[in-house]
C-alpha cells in the first residue's frame, strides 16, 4: 500500500534549533600522541615521491589501490553472525598534501550573517520576524487537504485504512487555526539582532525570514512549494538542463556575493518537487537544491555520519560495556550548507552545525599508508557493528574515501581538529535493498594519522 506523506504547514516555518549542551565529552582515544603527529612534517623524500607519480598523487604517497576489494567473510558478532565483503572504488581528493586546521564553533559571526543578508536581500527595508502563518497559506495547505480525500476516494487501494480519516483530522485543525490567522502581518522594524529573526517583504504577502542560532543559520519562505530538506544521497542527482543551470547561476552567485564561495565547494544539485501528497503533484520539479560542503586546501570534509548497526543493538551494546553512546546533545553534526532555489530567487537555506576555521597546524600531515588502514577496517568492522540478536547482517562496502572530519580536542571545550580520515561506505542487501545512487553513512571511520577507529556521530 502507499503510504501519504501528510502535508504538514508548520514546514513553512523555521525549524527550531536543538538546544547546545554546557558540557561535551570529549574523549581521544590516543590518548594525546595525536596531537603529537598531526604537527609532525611529511618528509621531503615522501612528497617528491608522491610528486612524481602519474596518476593522482596520494595513491603513490600512500599505496593505495584504485579498488579496495575483500572477499566476503563470515564471523560470529554480538549478537548474530556478520558477513562482509569489498568491491568498492578508492577515491583521494585530487592534491599532493593534507592539511590538518584547528577549529572551534557555537555561533556564526553577526559580519557573516550581514555579509549573507545583503546577497539575499540587498537594501529592501528589514522588519522584524513574526509568529504564526498568514491566511492564504492556511487556505492553501486545505485544498491541498481536499485534494488528497479526492485521490483517496478515486483510488482507495492505493491507500492505507484510516489514511482519509487522519487528512480530514488534518483539515479540520487547519481550519481551526484559519479562524485566528492575520491577512498580512504587522511588519515592526527589526531590531538589528539575527537570533531575533529579520523578515523582508518581497511582494504582496510574500515573506522571507532569516534567523540565526547557536551554530545554525535558517531561511524560509512562506511561498515555497517543495519540502525537500538535506543531502538525501540515496535520491539521484538532477539532471543539468537550463532551469537547473539557471538555478545554479543564482545559487552560486549567492555563494560568491555573500564570501562563502572560497570555503565551501558545491557538492551536488538536486530536483525539488511538492511533498507527496497523492494528487500526482510529486511528478513536477518546482526547483533545485544544491548542497554545499566545507573544503580545506581543496579537500572536502563530508557529511557523512557513522552507522553501528540497529539501534536496539547498539543500546544493547552499550548495555554491555561494548560501545559509548553519547547522550542526544552530545552527537557532532557534519557542517553543511543547503539551498533552495525556486522562480528565480532562493527561497531556502540552512546552515548547520557552523565551524570557525582556526590556524593550519600541519600544511601536509604525515598520513598511514594504506596498508595500514586495510588492517584497521578489517579489525574495527567486526568490532564495532551490532545487529539484534538471532540476526544475521550482510554488508558490501562499495567506497572507500579519503575525507576531512571534525574532531573533538581532548579535555577542550568547544574546540576541534579538523583531520583526515577514511571512510568505508556501503549498503546492506538483507532488506532487498540495491546499491543506492548516493552513500550517507559509514560503516567503519579510520583516523588517517594514526590508525584508531572514529565514530563520526560521537566526534571522537
């Protein structure tokens, strides 16, 4: 049966921000020789060998393979059996060194923000953000309400029992909020403080609105058409096409106009479309979306986050002494920028988890060899992935990816390396599942400098 995504109006609002904890714990596993190596210097004998190569020249500097393959191995785990295997592509970013920065982050700096609104806005009079949603849009979100009733009762195999009773729920509290809902708001003059939120007008009863909090930057629009939200890797990229080149044009002029181009790289363009609603309307592409990721020195540092197996796995784990899990402030989020782009203007961004690049403590950090890395994948993976007891796992790592990561300091608050790693990718064929398009998370993170395994989402 499909199931309807129900249209929900509070989307049109800013996402709230998830509240920042007064204390992190911060652990590092090599117990402070890290700091030691990320300042040693890759020898001269090193780099003129890796200069000399023809291909890319981390392959030679490291003795990476273009394939990373591994036959496929069955071991007893906690709690079931688990069996892995490799044919994945080896990817390295396309220069001849690494570097490793410091870094630290809680709030975007007010000259950013100024710097980003005069991209977006220009000169137009700023007011202050108001609460709530206006009546053409209450009016609007129920007869998309009516509109899914009618796909309901014209192709009522298609859906799901009690699917028509919970729209028309839906409705009806849309309705009740219309009773109370402004035809236009009041438009105060902003105060000048971006946590407070500043709206511009940009035509009749078309609202933006910006606001930033700690470590997050949010842009909405109140005539936006798609729900589309983040780097969703297992959809397909869009095809290039003058609308979406045309939307790139503006997305990147925006990139350039607001200073953020020489540290962000666009990583990938997808179609938008309207939420699924059941009335055909998720066929139309109403925009693009491009998804932008921090590079240092020309290597990216990807968004991707650690997956340990299922949750009641890991709890059980935990249970045991296997594993740390972090409470849910504690999780480190990759930092990301995300925009929309819709008729000819961004009518969406999301800037998360910001980092404030600190000095370049190592221009060219001495790495493993990769060698060296083989052994610890192999020793990390069936150590450090749980399944729910009685249930066997198969996992195929199809990439194998020399990236950059956050990490946190030992024993400092708020602060952070930003290092190198290399991330095993995959999927899992048990549930019927294909190889998708786009990976998002890693089955085993391996610190490139000293060879000690990273769970992404912890930070350490």
């Amino acid at each position: 049966m499909k199931r309807i995504i129900i249209l929900c109006l509070s989307l049109a609002l800013l996402a709230a921000c998830q509240p920042t904890p007064e204390e992190e714990f911060v652990k590092n596993k090599s117990d402070g020789t890290l700091e030691e190596l990320i300042h040693e210097q890759t020898s001269p004998e090193a780099a003129a060998s890796a200069e000399a190569g023809e291909m890319n020249p981390l392959y030679a500097q490291l003795g990476a393979p273009e394939r990373f393959i591994m036959e496929a191995e069955t071991r007893a785990v906690p709690f079931s059996n688990l069996t892995v295997s490799a044919d994945a592509v080896v990817v390295l970013p396309n220069v001849s060194a690494i570097p490793v920065y410091e870094a630290s982050g809680k709030y975007i700096p007010n000259e950013r923000l100024e710097a980003i609104a005069q991209a977006l806005f220009g000169d137009a009079e700023r007011y202050a953000s108001e609460a709530g949603t206006l009546r053409w849009v209450l009016e609007d979100g129920i007869r998309t309400y009516q509109k899914m009733i009618d796909a309901i009762h014209e192709h009522p195999d298609e859906h799901w029992d009690g699917e028509e009773e919970q729209v028309q729920e839906q409705m009806q509290y849309t309705a009740g909020i219309l009773a109370d809902a402004p035809e236009d708001y009041k438009c105060e003059p902003w105060s000048g403080a971006f946590s407070d939120g500043l709206m511009v007008r940009f035509a009749d009863k078309r609202y933006i609105k910006m606001r930033s909090f700690p470590n997050r930057l949010t842009l909405a629009s109140n005539d936006r058409k798609s729900a589309v939200y983040g780097p969703y890797y297992e959809k397909p990229d869009a095809e290039m096409n003058a609308e979406s080149e045309a939307a790139k044009t503006i997305a990147e002029d925006f990139m350039k106009q607001s200073g953020l181009s020489e540290e962000y790289v666009l990583e990938r363009v997808q179609a938008v479309h309207p939420l699924e609603d059941g009335t055909g309307n998720g066929k139309i592409v109403t925009g693009y979306e491009f998804t932008y990721l921090p590079k240092y020195d020309g290597v990216k540092a990807q968004p991707y986050w650690t997956t340990s197996g299922s949750d009641t796995a890991q709890q059980k784990a935990a249970e045991k002494g296997l594993i740390e899990l972090p409470e849910f402030d504690e999780y480190l989020g990759p930092e990301i920028i995300v925009l929309t782009v819709e008729d000819g203007r961004i009518k969406y961004l999301d800037w998360s988890n910001y980092v404030a690049r600190g000095e370049r403590v190592n221009e060219n950090v001495p790495l493993l060899p990769f060698s060296e890395i083989e052994k610890a994948f192999y020793n990390a993976i069936f150590s450090g992935y749980f399944t729910d007891e009685g249930v066997d796992r198969t996992l195929i790592i199809t990439r194998v990816e020399l990236n950059l990561m956050r990490m946190k300091r030992k024993d400092v608050k708020d602060a952070y390396y930003i290092v190198p790693v290399w991330d095993f990718l995959g999927y899992s064929p048990d549930w019927g599942d294909s190889e998708p398009a786009r990976l998002s998370s890693a089955y085993v993170t391996i610190n490139a400098i000293d060879g000690t395994r990273i769970n992404r989402t912890n930070g350490y």
